[in-house]
C-alpha cells in the first residue's frame, strides 16, 4: 500500500473516546425489572430494548432521546410492564453523563497536537457537548446526528463533519468501534478507517472491512502519523 497524505482525524464519541460500557445499561434494566417485580432477568430485558433501539426506523429523525424512550416502552409491552418510560430514560442519561473518556484518550490527543481532529457521534447536541466540556476534551469540529438530522453510517453526518473540516474526504481518517457505523459509514463516502475493537471481536466474513484495527486508541498517532504526516503502511486489520 502506498503511504497517504492525511490532515485529520474524526472520531466517534461512546466506546470510542468515551467510556460509557454495558453497565449502564444493565443498572437501568435492573431498576427496570426491580421497580416493577417483573417476570425476567434483566439482562433479558435488555436483549428485547437493545432489539427496538436498533430497529427503529428513522425515515423520520428523532432525538437519541427520543429513540430511547420508544424502544423501551415496546419492550416494556412485551413483558407487561405498566410504567412510564421517561424517569428510565432520564436514568440512563445521568448514568452516562458520569461517564469519563478512556485512560489514554488525553495522551493521544496531546500526540495528534497539529492535526485537526473531529468529533462525529450518534449523540443528542447539548448532551454531547456537555460530556466533552466536562471532560475537559476539545475539538476542532463536533458534528451529532441532532445537528446532522441523521444518524450514522448515513453520509451527511459525515459529510458535515468533512465540511467543517474543509477537507476532501481520502485527506481524513475516521476511527470507531462499530464496524457498520463507523467503518461502513466513512468509507462509503472515501474516508480511511481504523476499527477500535476494544473487546477483541472476531469480525465476521460480511462485516466491513477496516483499514486499521486496533485495541485502543494508542496505536492512533502512529498509524496516522503526527500533523501533516503520512498514513503508515503496512498495520492492516
């Protein structure tokens, strides 16, 4: 592979930059289950919400929010659950506001110092922004699906993110950890693409292909290269 010139970097905000795990999840579907003596396991519980979350269809955008509140009342439907699904939701997003960005993130930051980095996530606006204000994490571009009106891996998301950059798309890399948002997203449009495979995962014969994998965010700077540099051959995932 020949070595490509790149200006800068995007990078997905949750499981990628920003800590948030299953936790979360488990502890909402807990409270879930608990609160109203419910008939199933919570992790159970979760497998249908995380089913209606990923279902949904969204012709028509709504808040992250919004996407979240709806999927939980269908599951709540499938286990006869009479309750109302917003104190969850608001659960669920104070469980995540705590949450912090990985351990190394800082350092790979301080590393890319020179090179435009942006930030491309399926986030309601203020939501976002407010983690990133608290964690002390600053970018040159933050683009959400709330100011994109869409969600990835459609293209716009990613193309505003390219505007704001004022780059031509094969002059940024993006880096994430799902292989059909992030990686199929980006390089649909000639983005670069590096796979955050945190957890180890065996990528399955008709999952996209990443240019890079890595299992964190430290191989980063290296891979791109530092400000103005060259993407380094030879790291294929």
């Amino acid at each position: 592979m020949h070595p490509r010139m790149v200006d800068a970097v995007s990078f997905d905000a949750f499981g990628t930059i920003i800590d948030t795990g299953r936790d979360a999840l488990i502890r909402v579907s807990t409270a879930v289950v608990e609160d109203n003596a419910a008939p199933v396991e919570p992790e159970r519980f979760l497998e249908a919400w995380d089913r209606y979350f990923f279902a949904q269809d969204l012709e028509e955008f709504l808040l992250l929010a919004e996407v979240t509140e709806d999927s939980l009342e269908r599951a709540f439907a499938d286990f006869g659950i009479d309750a109302d699904p917003r104190p969850y939701v608001e659960m669920l997003e104070r469980e995540w506001q705590r949450s912090k960005p990985f351990p190394e993130v800082r350092g790979v930051l301080s590393a890319l110092d020179g090179m435009r980095c942006a930030v491309v996530s399926n986030a309601d606006d203020a939501f976002l922004r407010g983690i990133l204000e608290r964690s002390g994490l600053r970018f040159d571009v933050v683009v959400t699906s709330e100011s994109a009106q869409c969600y990835k891996p459609r293209p716009r998301i990613f193309e505003m993110a390219l505007e704001g950059l004022g780059l031509r798309p094969d002059r940024v890399v993006h880096v994430g950890d799902s292989l059909q948002a992030d990686v199929a997203g980006a390089a649909r449009l000639g983005m670069r693409t590096i796979w955050v495979n945190r957890a180890g995962l065996a990528r399955g014969p008709g999952d996209p292909r990443p240019d890079f994998v890595v299992r964190d965010l430290q191989e980063v700077p290296r891979i791109v290269g530092k400000a103005g540099s060259t993407i380094a051959p030879g790291l294929n995932g």
